[in-house]
C-alpha cells in the first residue's frame, strides 16, 4: 500500500491569520441550521482511528472524480455501474437458462427432437455475447476508482 502524501502548505512557514484550536476534545454543533467548512486549496480530516459520517437521509459526495484508495485512478481500476452490469449478466443468464432447459431435454430416446432447441439456444447465446463484449466497456465508471 502507497504512503499516503500530506498537504504541504505553500509557504514553509505559516505566515498571516490563522486559527490553531488544540484541547482535549473540540466540537463545533450548530443549533439551529448547517455547519460548514471551506478550504480554498485543501481540507484534510486525518484520525489514527475512524473518520465517521453518520447521516439519516443520503450522503453526497460530488466530483468530477472520486478515488477510493491513494492514486486509486493510476493504480487501481473503475467501478463498476450496478444498473448497467445486472443488464448485461441478466440478458446472458436469460439465453444461458433456455440453453440450460434444452439440454436438460436432451435425452437418447428424443435426441432428434432436441437438436432443433439447443441449436437455437446455441446461436442466441453465440450471437449475444459479442454484443455483451461491447457492451462491457459501458460498464466501467468514468468518475469513481478503487484500489
């Protein structure tokens, strides 16, 4: 695993306004609306335990790119898009399925009367994996890696 790399501030040596708050513990709650914090270049929230966000609606994270682990878009691989690859696995375990079923007919007595079924599953299921090839690249997200 990658040595994660620390923010370097600009200047080596902090010159200017600034706030450094350290004590036991420090909270900041807002009573009655948001708490919000901006950082023109960076915000770093680094603990050598857990880093918690607990929501009771939905979390939001927006960016043009999002990488779960260190340099995770270098090294590391897209996701998956969840909507798209159940599609794509549910229209080949479809043909694989009527493939399945004609195969189970197939038996000694009645060989000539299954030929005809598993041929067509055959040709359905050769003729839709090329198109599942090039639907397999879709899959991969633009936006989100992971190592």
């Amino acid at each position: 695993m990658a040595e994660p790399v620390a923010y370097i501030p600009s200047h080596p040596k902090y010159i200017g306004n600034q706030i450094i708050l350290s004590s036991g513990r420090v909270t900041l709650h807002s009573k009655d609306d948001s708490t919000m914090i901006f950082g023109k270049k960076a915000i770093a929230l680094s603990s050598l335990g857990s880093v918690n966000f607990d929501v009771t609606t939905k979390l939001i994270i927006n960016s043009p790119k999002i990488e779960l682990g260190m340099d995770a878009e270098i090294t590391g691989e897209p996701v998956l898009l969840g909507k798209g690859t159940i599609l794509l696995l549910s229209r080949l375990l479809d043909k694989l399925s009527v493939l399945g079923t004609a195969l189970t007919q197939l038996s000694e007595t009645e060989l000539e009367k299954a030929i005809p079924a598993i041929s067509f599953a055959s040709t359905e299921l050769s003729n839709l994996c090329p198109v599942l090839r090039a639907d397999l690249e879709s899959l991969l997200s633009t936006v989100t890696y992971t190592k």
